[in-house]
C-alpha cells in the first residue's frame, strides 16, 4: 500500500517524409489584380495546420504580409497533386513545393517592379510590408499592389508561379536493406516522473521534461500544439489505449469511448518543452516535420520509469494496471531502482 | 505547461532574420474551426441524401455459401443493394497506385470473408435506421474455416491461408523473400566478442486513431456527369485514384473535395468511402453519405497494428554495442493496406538512433485473420522505438552504467555510416539528451555532457560500409516448406560475405535538389549558415552523395584527459577495418561510388501508364 515513484528517460529520432521517396508534391502560387496572393494545394489540413504553415512559407519567400497570403486547398479541380498528409511529409514535401512556386512568382514580381522603376529587378528587395525597393534606396519604390496591376494590366505579365518537390525514389535491396529512406530526422529526448499503487497497480504521470529538436519552429505555436498533444497520445498509449484488449484474441473490443479508454483533459501532464533547432539542410528553411515523432519516446519512457518505481518490466502495451500488480505479484512486491541520475 | 526555445544551440548553422517564418502567426483555419463554422465533408447538406450501411462479416474466417437479401431489397426505404457484382474492379491495393504489391483487398466480399467485420453487402436508404434495418435482414450461408490471429502462428505451415493472393501469409518483398532483410556487418562476430548478450520481445497493442469525425464520404451527382465526394480522406489523390480505378471511370470526372479533417492520425489514408459512396451515387443518381460510426470506427476501421519486436544485443562491458539482431512482425490483419511499406519504413529506421557496427534483421508483414491494420502516427517506428528504448535501459542495467551516459555513448553522430548504408547527417540526439539531463538536474559525467552530433562522427571504421555476411534465407514459400524459424540467424545454409564498402547503388542518391534548374530557389534567403546551405540544383541525377569524410585531420576536442569512449568513440577499440576497396582521399574516407549510369528501361516515373493490371491513375512507381 505505497506510492512509488518511478523516473524513466527514452530518447529517439524520427524520419521525416515519406519512406524512399518517389512522393511528388506540387504547389501553385498566382497574384490577384490587387496583388494578393493565392496558394492552391491539394494538402489535407487534419489540424496539423498546413494551411498556416503554407501561408507563412509563400509570404516569406514572395516578401509581402502573411494577410495577402491565402491557402486554397484539396480541391481536385484547382489544387494540383499532392501525395498526401500523412509520414510527416506535408511541410517538408509541400513545403518546399510552396518555397518553389512562391520563387517564381516572386521573380515575375521584381521584374515587374523593375520595369515600372527603370532598375534592374536584381537591385530590388521587398520590405515584408507590401512594398519593393531598390537596394539602400528606401525612398525610390512600388507597392506590390502597383506593381499586380502594372504587371497584369500594362505589361501583359503574371505574377505566379509553379513549384514541385520531389525525393527521387530509393529501392530497397533485398539482401542488405540497403536505401536511402529520407533526408532528414528529428529527435526527441524525454524525462518522465510517476507514481505507482502498488496496491492498485495504477500508473500515474506526473511530470515531463522534454527536449525536441524540429529543425525550426517554422510557427512556434503550431509546434507547441503538436508537442503537447503528442506527449498526451503517448501517454494515452502507454497506459490506456487498445482496440483488442486481450490481443491477440479479439474478444472485448471496445466501440465506443466509454470502453476505449484515454485519459481526459484533466490528465494533461504538466510538461516542459525545450525545441532545439537545427535546421536540416533539404527543409523548407530547415524545419523537420514535429508531428509523428513527438508521442514516440514518451511510450519506452514510461515503461522505463515504471520498472525504476517497482522493478516491473512491462514489454507489452498498454501497460494495465493488472499487468502492474501480476508483476509485482511475481516479484515478491515491488522493488524500487532509485533515483536515477544522482 | 512550459516551452522554451534554445536559440543558442546550432545558432552557427541558423539565420533567424524573418519577418513571418518562426513567428507565433494565427492559423488560417482559427475563426472558422473555434466558431464551429469550418466545413468539414459531414457538413454538406443535400436534399434527399441517401445512407449506406454494411453487412459485415461476424466471423473471423469463413467461406460465403450463399447471401440473400431478398427481404432487404423489399425493405421500405431501401433503394439499392450493392455488391462485389457490382463494383468493376473489386479487388484492390492502396499502394497499387505507386505500383507496390499486388491488388488483395475485395471493397466487397465475394466467396469468403478473412476478418470480423469485413465487408459483403453494401446497403442504400433513404435512412441510416432503413439500411440498418435492412442489414439486419440480410441473410448470409457461412461456412466457417480456421483462423490464425497471432503473427507468429501466421507463419507456421500449418497455420490456415489467410490472404490468397499472398498463400504463405507472408508479403512479398522483390519477389524474392518473405521478408524484407537489413544485413551491415556481421551479427555473430559480434555477439562473440560482446561481454553481455541482452534479448527480450516487445508487444505493441493495436490502437485506435480516434479522430473525432469519423472516416466518411459524401457523394452527390454534379452537372456535366461528374460527380462531387466530400471527403474525410488524408490523400485526396489517393482516394481520387482508387475510386477512379475501381469504378472505373475516367478520373476527369471525379470532383474530390476535402483538406479539413477532423483529425485523422493516419486513419483516413485506406480511401475506401470514396468508392462505396461514389459507386451508390452512380447507381442511384443521388447524393449517397457512407459514413462509419463510432462502433466501425473503432473495430472495423483499419488501426493501428500490433507489432513485435524481438531484439537482440551484444554489449561490451564498457557499454558499446557490438552487435544488435531485430526480428519483426508487422500485423497486418488480413489484407495488405500500408503494414508492407511500415516494413520497408522500419527497416531503414533500424537500429535506432545509435552507431552499432553490427545489425542484423529481418521484418515481416504477416497476414492473420483480423482487421487490416494501416498508418497511425510514427507508423513503423513508434513501436520499434518503444522496443529499442526499453531494450537500452535493460543494457544499461547489464552493464551497471547510467541509462542517459549509455545513449551518448552509442549515439549516432554526423559522418556515422546507417546501416542502411547512408551516413548520417544533421545528428541532434546527443544535445537533445544533454538538455533534458541538465533542466532535471540528471547528472551526466563531463564527458557526456561534453559530447557533440558533430565532433568524433565516421570515425575509423564508424564511417564505413562494414564487411557484411549475407545469406538467402527466407525465400518465398520456403518457412512453409520447412518451418524455418524467423530469426537472421535461424537458418543453417550458406553465408556469403560482401566485401567492405559494398554499395548496390539502389537510389539516385543526389540529395533533394530540384531536378530542373526552374525548380531553384533562393538560397541566400533559405535560412542556413554556411555551410549548411542546400545543395545548387542537380540537373541530372549523377553520383551518389560521397559518404561524408571526417573533417581534414580533425582533432578530437576534449582533450587526451577524456576517456576514450567519448572522444576517439567505439571505433578505438574496433578492430582496424582492412584495406580499403581503393585509395582514399583521406585516411577514413571510402572513395565516392562511381557514377550510376540511367538505365532508360526503368525510369523512375512513368506516366499515363496503361498496362493490363496498372491503374491508368499512375502517379509513380515504386519499383520492386
């Protein structure tokens, strides 16, 4: 009848794009009269939240506010084609993509700014705020909006662009294994603390500290979402989670929430994130996908910590609490590790 | 919840001068998702829309004598009973469409069903309780047949055939092996030389993806004889490409439309509503919803698989791994789906994150007589990972070494050869573990924390392509035949030897540059220090990436005062691996392979394809 505290640690990395490649992503990018910005895809924005980091990625390369930026997307009509949200493939495929498109209708911009003020479109740069200048001259200027109707309506030139991304397929040889799976991984390394009953067998978080490195944040906020409900699907997957309880017999599977078990909002697990950054060289402007991996390392962590708390190797998901108490009845009663780490 | 940024670390390979990447930025999606106005496919109204319900399998194995649903057809409400009768092409595989595997999977049983809740009879009403009703009325003849539901029992000869068109139970992989085999150096030498051997067996459940909107379409006739699918899908040209081959109908006439999901977790990928709901719209002429409920959702619905892992380590006493063996076995119930690309995924994922000289392993998509399992988040590594985590600590605790000390150790760094035969590259682990070492007040040796992705990495023989021992084990048909265990190492015939170095130079390894010189982008303003800056555009895929050499006479850091295991890595103690295939530039760098030359018959994308047996939806192909 005791409480044990239990500290476990796992770490990982995690490929990023679809497995071998041969996963093609297009993107087109095309300004109205007015010089706003459209981005037509075929991404499935699944609240990952491509639809924002698209957006934030053609502002960024065309050089104008993210507001005259909108992300038109999963329209088979309109949107050309796209693998794919899945394999934590979506920012780095279609971002680079949408990097593509938006460089070239970024191009056709300054040229036409260039045209209307007798410069040469290389001295010009954007201010971010709707307006092109010439180089260390602020003062000698456009507005991207003159520049969309000057283009369209005097010079007979678009403002768009076309972008693809593709990762050249890998075979997989048979007797080696031998490919090339992806371009880039992010890592994770994960602390967690807990407690286990020993009476009751129950496990109960009670603390995360966390590090993943993601390339770049490419929108913090949107990062910090997927951290933080990842680390919530690894926990639900470590000690709740199953569709065949009993596996493999497939009987008692559960059909609806009340027996399909996963922990409430009010098991949220305070949880301290550090993101590292180091942008992988193939990534639209370094950033891995955060996605996928962040739920990986919290499932060994806590089996790890269990086993620290009361000396109970739980090898099989998800860890019930009746496998708790068989192992601590086959143990004698639990047997405690220490602290970790001092 | 606390998040913090360490901008200080690789500040030497970042720029973070933008004006809108990096920036906290609303989402473009907040007003419409928090106001509950975001229009997701069940948000599409339709005057006299139709419902579809299933007759499904209660069996877990069973040959269909006879169905009749006379009664139901007869139903008030009921307009159209559709069978596998009624689908042009019945028989499927998603990855067909990148030319991977064979077409398995009936969209409607025909002569047996292999799963409880597999799909027979597709019923349309004008509401969900008439197609339920008329479910119910529905008569099928079964005769039952023996079933297997354990992936181990799956590839025993005697276990029942789950999956005709794959009769050893087993995926194909490149038409050679039951298996797909990782083989980088040699396993028992390895275990030979190691003062500890470590080995346990790891069980992942299956999950539910538990998306809050279940997976669903919404097909409704457009003007011009097209038809509209609102669709849950994760790949709208996935789903386009089935429903497209399956019905087939020329893909112009298709109107897919989707891209706000709620959730989907990998769940909404297996495009099988599209073509249900699209066929009963084309039988009806009315908009046709076919949209699972909770109870499908989670026990029909394709989840996450149940995969073991059987791990196998060889561990000096100063806590190097020598040597790590993997058995694998990807469940993926009873048809093919996606488990055999997580095999191949899992497989270039081994053996985690760390440098081990030998690897060993073979991974199986087996088939047994349960749901098909399909993608999930971390799909083919989260339960690799899970296997891999706790198998580190039991080698801590083997060794008696702190569980953090122990990853750095044997963490992979920058130059390092996979043993996928690729080195790696943009390493993180190490910080990463330092990190969270040091904000819980973990104590890690100076050494440990003075470790770096980018200092020791490819060092002598960790650079390199080990020799490797091979062996033909596994064909096809052949673990019926003999009963073969599963292991790398359970079979007694002949081992060859691959000499060091040894690439079959199976990619265009050119990295990800564009392959047109359109396709350039500004690399100034990408973000990246020298020299971390994208490669210039490749127009033409020529030599693989060389393997990265050492810095020039790189110092190791640290000092002599640092044990040798921080600085000089395993490699130190290694033996010195024999002569190189060919003169190096420097003392550790292999030679960069030779050009590959284009084969112009087997050309990497292929268009339009139409050949018997190939969707005319080609959007590439995965070569076998």
């Amino acid at each position: 009848m005791t409480i044990h505290h239990g500290r476990g640690f796992a770490c990982i990395n995690y490929p990023i794009g679809m497995n071998l490649g041969g996963d093609p992503s297009q993107a087109l990018v095309h300004a109205t009269p007015d010089g706003k910005f459209k981005v037509a895809l075929s991404s499935i924005d699944l609240g990952q939240g491509i639809k924002s980091v698209g957006r934030q990625l053609a502002a960024e390369t065309l050089g104008v506010p993210v507001e005259d930026v909108y992300v038109d997307t999963a329209d088979s009509d309109t949107g050309p084609h796209d693998m794919g949200s899945f394999a934590s493939r979506g920012t780095h495929r279609m971002g680079n993509a949408i990097i593509r498109a938006a460089t070239e209708a970024r191009r056709q911009m300054l040229e036409a700014a260039g045209e209307e003020l007798e410069v040469d479109a290389a001295d010009l740069v954007t201010d971010g705020r709707g307006n092109i200048h010439v180089k260390g001259a602020p003062s000698r200027s456009i507005t991207v909006e003159d520049t969309a109707i000057a283009a369209q309506f005097t010079q007979g030139r678009t403002l768009a662009g076309r972008g693809i991304f593709l990762v050249p397929l890998s075979e997989v040889d048979a007797d080696t294994g031998e490919m090339t799976p992806v371009s880039s991984f992010a890592h994770a390394a994960l602390i967690v603390d807990l407690t286990v009953d020993d009476e009751t067998g129950e496990v109960e978080v009670t603390a995360i500290n966390s590090a993943y490195e993601v390339g770049r944040a490419l929108n913090p906020k949107l990062v910090e979402q997927q951290l933080i409900g990842g680390a919530w699907m690894g926990v639900a997957h470590a000690l709740y989670e199953t569709t065949e309880p009993n596996y493999p017999d497939r009987a008692h599977g559960p059909e609806d929430f009340n027996h399909y078990l996963q922990p409430g909002p009010g098991d949220v697990v305070p949880h301290h994130i550090s993101v590292l950054e180091r942008p992988a060289p193939d990534a639209p402007f370094g950033g891995k996908g955060p996605g996928e991996m962040c739920a990986n390392p919290v499932l060994p962590a806590i089996a790890n910590g269990v086993f620290n708390a009361v000396g109970v190797e739980c090898d099989s998901l998800p860890i019930t609490p009746e496998k708790v108490l068989r192992g601590l009845r086959a143990n004698g009663g639990a047997r405690p590790q220490g602290t970790p780490g001092r | 919840m606390v998040v913090e940024y360490r901008k200080d670390l690789f500040a030497d390979e970042r720029a973070d001068d933008f004006d809108v990447v990096g920036k906290p930025i609303l989402r473009q999606d907040i007003l419409g998702h928090v106001t509950g106005r975001s229009p997701f496919y069940d948000d599409h109204l339709f005057d006299g829309l139709l419902h579809m319900r299933c007759v499904r399998s209660p069996h877990h194995h069973a040959r269909i004598r006879s169905v009749d649903a006379s009664g139901a057809e007869r139903m008030a409400g009921v307009v159209k009973v559709l069978s596998a009768r009624d689908v042009p092409v019945n028989v499927n595989t998603l990855l067909s469409l990148i030319n991977f595997g064979r077409d398995d999977e009936p969209l409607l049983a025909t002569d047996k069903v292999s799963y409880v809740g597999q799909p027979i009879l597709a019923i349309v009403a004008t509401s969900v309780r008439a197609a339920e009703a008329a479910v119910q009325a529905v008569r099928v003849d079964y005769e039952e047949l023996p079933f297997v539901l354990d992936v181990e029992e799956a590839l025993k000869p005697e276990a029942p055939v789950v999956n005709a068109e794959y009769p050893n139970n087993t995926f194909d992989y490149a038409d050679t092996y039951d298996h797909q085999k990782l083989r980088f150096g040699d396993v028992d030498k390895g275990f030979a030389e190691a003062d500890h051997i470590v080995e346990a067996t790891y069980q992942m459940s299956p999950i539910e993806q538990a998306p809050i909107e279940t997976c669903g379409a919404i097909a409704a006739p457009e003007t011009n004889d097209r038809i509209t699918v609102y669709t849950s899908t994760q790949g709208l040209f996935f789903s386009v490409g089935v429903t497209a081959k399956q019905l087939d109908l020329n893909s112009a006439r298709l109107h897919f439309i989707g891209g706000t999901v709620g959730g989907g977790f990998g769940g909404k990928v297996d495009s099988h509503h599209e073509p249900l709901a699209a066929l009963a719209c084309l039988a009806t002429g009315k908009p046709v919803k076919y949209m699972w409920d909770r109870a499908e959702e989670m026990q029909v619905g394709a989840p996450r698989g149940g995969e073991r892992w059987k791990i196998k380590d060889g561990v000096a006493r100063d806590g190097r791994i020598l040597a790590r063996m993997f058995t694998g076995f990807f469940d993926a119930g009873a048809f093919t789906r996606l488990s055999s690309y997580a095999v191949q995924k899992s497989t270039g994922h081994l053996p985690g994150p760390y440098s081990i000289p030998n690897v060993a392993s073979n991974v199986y998509c087996v088939y047994t007589n349960r749901t098909p399992s399909t993608a999930m988040r971390g799909f083919g590594i989260t339960a690799c990972d899970f296997a891999i985590e706790r198998h580190m600590d039991k080698v801590a605790r083997a060794v008696g070494m702190d569980p953090i000390e122990l990853r750095i150790l044997n963490a992979y760094r920058d130059g390092d050869m996979k043993a996928h035969r690729r080195a790696a590259k943009n390493c993180a682990l190490i910080e990463s573990c330092q990190v969270v070492a040091q904000k819980t007040g973990w104590a890690l040796s100076g050494e440990a924390m003075r470790a770096s992705s980018k200092i020791g990495g490819g060092e002598g023989a960790l650079g390199l392509i080990p020799e490797t021992v091979i062996d033909e084990e596994g064909r096809i048909g052949e673990r019926r035949r003999t009963g073969l265990g599963p292991e790398p190492d359970a079979g007694q015939g002949a081992r060859r030897r691959l000499p060091q170095g040894h690439s079959a130079h199976n990619s265009s390894a050119f990295g990800n540059a564009p392959q047109r010189e359109d396709m350039a982008a500004e690399q100034e303003r990408s973000g990246f220090k020298a020299p971390m800056a994208p490669t210039a555009p490749a127009p033409k895929p020529a030599e693989p990436a060389p393997v990265a050499p050492p810095a020039a006479a790189a110092p190791v850091t640290g000092g002599p005062s640092l044990p040798s295991a921080y600085t000089a890595r395993p490699a130190a103690s290694l033996p010195t691996p024999p002569e190189p295939p060919r003169p190096a530039p420097t003392a550790a760098a292999p030679p960069p392979p030779p050009p590959q030359p284009e084969d112009p018959a087997r050309p990497h994308f292929q268009r339009a394809v139409k050949r018997p047996g190939v969707s005319r939806f080609l959007s590439g192909t995965r070569r076998r």
